[in-house]
C-alpha cells in the first residue's frame, strides 16, 4: 500500500540555519504530494505541494521539488526562523484503484528552531 | 478564512467509557475524513464519508467506533468502549472534491486520553 517515511526527529538548528527535512514515498500511479504544517496548538495547515514530476512547491521560503526518480519530495529553507519551530508532516494522496482519495501522511517531524 | 473546528481540544475519559468527538467541517466540503496519531507514531487514517456515508475505513475502525453528520453540519466520531491504546490525537479533515491535487483542510485535533 500507499506509505510515506520522513526522518525522524526532532530536528534541532540555530536561527537563519539551513533546513532539510527528507522525504520518501511509495504509491503507484502519480500521487499529488503535499507538506502540512502543525505550530503549537494549532491543527494541521497546507504549507506547500507538488501535483507533478519536477514541479516545485513554495510558500514562506519553504521549498521542496517532486522527484518521481527518487520518490522524494524533501523540505528545504535557506534560512529558519524561531516562527518556524513546527511538527512538519509529509503526505500524498493519489488516484484510487478502487474507494475514496484517501490522503496518506507520514509520521512527522518536529523542528526546534533556538535564537 | 473557513476552517475546520474540533471540540473538546482535550478529553480524558475512563477506560470503558463512551466518547464523542465532535468536528464542524467547512461548509461547502463534501468529504470527511478522521484520522489519529498516537504519540511518536504516524498520522493513521481511521475512516472517510460522503454523502451520509462511509466510503472507506482502515483497520483500526473496528466495530467500537462510528461517524455520523446528524445535522448537516457536525461531524462526530464515537467511540463506545474506551480502551487505553485509543489514547492519542484525534483529527477531522474535510475537502470540496475528491481529486488528487486538491488538499484536505484539519481541524486543530481533539486529544484523547483513556485512564
């Protein structure tokens, strides 16, 4: 079936650091990918998505490229920030074989920005 | 912005006690979805429903839990016999269209804790 592994956390980086949050995945067909994004006390909320190979997603200085060669749809920002101290989860919801569009996530990573 | 509301944001109930978790989707989605994560683990889905009625269920959603919209706007996830590994966040999600590209929206999560 459908699943998706993303590194585990947390993930610990010093103020305007570079991020990495990897991402892999496996579906048949061509799923839509997506990054969700969850601050404290608040419910999960779309930060970006790619419905096709090599397409990009972006929004907030988030970046992260669907690449069907490597199954692969890694989070990336030049430079955190405390405001982006979050749970980051991955996921992909694709053409059924048979039921409903079922969106698949993964187990999500914590990131812990410090000043 | 519409959003979709979960109430309570906490429960703690007794083991063996009956549970309602209630959610308002956003009022023009058409499909609902619940889904839980229990502490360090993945997002699990549990079940999704249209047109007043399942279309899908996971393992998990075993005989001990049920949805239903009564009134055409809440949607609510029973659980009639509590058990202590039903202890986790509980999220509703709802989306207008069942297409790959098209995002579900969460609700903030209801935590449930069996004791």
């Amino acid at each position: 079936g459908d699943s998706v592994t993303q590194m585990e956390g947390p993930v610990t980086l010093s103020e305007e650091a570079f991020l990495t949050i990897n991402c892999t995945y496996t579906a048949t067909g061509y799923p839509s990918l997506f990054w969700y994004v969850q601050y404290p006390g608040e419910g999960l909320q779309l930060l970006l998505k790619a419905t096709k190979a090599d397409d990009k997603g972006s929004n907030k200085g988030f970046e992260a490229t669907y690449r069907k060669e490597t199954t692969s749809f890694h989070l990336e920002k030049g430079s955190v920030q405390v405001s982006d101290s979050a749970v980051y989860f991955c996921a992909l919801r694709r053409p059924p074989s048979g039921g409903s569009y079922i969106p698949t996530f993964g187990r999500g990573t914590s990131l812990i920005v410090h000043p | 912005e519409p959003e979709v509301t979960q109430t309570p944001s906490h429960q703690v109930t007794q083991m063996g006690q009956e549970v309602i978790l209630r959610c308002v989707p956003i009022s023009n989605h058409l499909y609902f979805y619940w889904y839980r994560q229990i502490l360090g683990q993945k997002v699990e889905f549990l079940v999704s429903f249209y047109n007043n009625e399942i279309s899908e269920k996971s393992e998990i959603f075993d005989d001990q839990f049920s949805v239903e919209r009564p009134d055409g706007s809440n949607f609510t996830l029973k659980i009639r016999s509590t058990k202590l590994e039903d202890s986790a966040m509980y999220f509703c999600a709802s989306t207008r269209r069942e297409q790959t590209n098209t995002e579900a929206f969460f609700g903030q999560g209801t935590r449930l804790t069996v004791v």
